[in-house]
C-alpha cells in the first residue's frame, strides 16, 4: 500500500497534467481560429468594390404620400393609446 504522501504527489502530477493539456489545447483552438479568419476574412478593399443599395423611400415605390401620412398617423395614435393604458 502507498503512503499518502505518494498519492498526493500523483495526484498533483495529474491535476498539473491536465491543466497543461487545456491551456494547450485552448491556444491550438484559437490560433487555428485567427489562421481562419485571416484566410477567409472579408478585406477592406471588397467592401470598397461593392455598390451601396439605394435606400427605398416611399416617393420610390410609388406610394401615396396621403397614404403614408395616414399610416404615420394611425401608428401614432396607436402609440399614445397604449401609453395612457
């Protein structure tokens, strides 16, 4: 039978084992995740190849500003209801 003293000091062998192997493997993860991202990464020189979407109004799609103002209207009426209940 071994003393106790042995089994600590297995135990500790273990424990610090063990801890070497997570903070190995946790830094393998995360080099191999910037190795990724740098590879396949958007660049900033995409971004500036890409044309801007125009931004839909409603004067663009035809609508009718009387009927977009009712729409705003009935919105904030709806609003203030349900800020007095």
């Amino acid at each position: 039978m071994t003393s106790v003293m042995d089994q600590m000091g297995e135990a500790l062998w273990i424990m610090v084992l063990g801890m070497v192997l997570v903070y190995a493997f946790l830094g393998i993860l995360i080099l191999g995740l910037k190795l990724i991202a740098n590879r396949y990464a958007p660049k900033a020189e995409d971004n500036e190849k890409r044309p801007e979407t125009p931004v839909a109004s409603a004067q663009s799609k035809g609508l009718d500003p009387r009927l977009v103002a009712a729409i705003t209207s009935a919105i904030q009426q709806y609003r203030a209801q349900e800020g007095r209940s």
